[in-house]
C-alpha cells in the first residue's frame, strides 16, 4: 500500500452551540456558505459534525494559513446566509488554528 504523504495545507476547528429548534437553518447557512468559500475564496471545503454534548463542530480545510486569513480580511462571503447563521448561535468560541504535519485521510 503507498502511503505516500499527500500535500498539506491549513485546517480550522469551529465550534458552536445552537438554539433549540435553529439547526437545520444553521446547516443550509452554512453549507451555503461553505460553497460559496469554495467556489469565490479558494477554501477546499468543510466537514460538519455534531457531537453527543450538542455541540456542533466544522473542520475546514485550505490551501494555506494565508489564504484563509486573506478571507476572513474581506468579510462574510454571503451576508444573509451569515446572519442566518448567527441567529441560530447560542455559544461561539475562538478558532483552533491547525498546522497538520502528516496526512493520511482519504
């Protein structure tokens, strides 16, 4: 099997908690804003996730810590799917900034 170690970029945690009965609202703001990152900012995508707790996670990956930051700098890609969003946070937190050193997904 080669495993071979595939190019690596730039990875970034977000965590939230959303209000009762605003999720799937949250998940269409986000996935639209997900494409959109892909298709107008250069991101590679996103994953989203919830855990047990209730706490919801994405991991979005990027070619560089440059290019995502250069993104952030211009603002919200689309700005009604973004409130869209921040209506449904309850609870935001900071960031995880994440260099990776090896990647082996698939």
């Amino acid at each position: 099997m080669n495993m071979a170690a595939r190019p690596v970029g730039f990875c970034v945690i977000y965590r939230w908690k959303l209000r009762e009965g605003k999720e799937e609202s949250f998940r269409q703001a986000w996935e639209m804003i997900t494409l959109d990152i892909k298709d107008m900012r250069g991101g590679l995508g996103s994953r989203l996730h919830q855990a047990d707790d209730g706490t919801w996670y994405a991991y979005a990956q990027w070619p560089s810590r440059e290019a995502w930051a250069a993104s952030r700098k211009k603002g919200p890609v689309d700005e009604e799917a973004s409130d869209r969003m921040a209506e449904a946070v309850m609870e935001s937190h900071e960031p995880i900034l994440l260099d990776p050193v090896r990647d082996l997904l698939v």
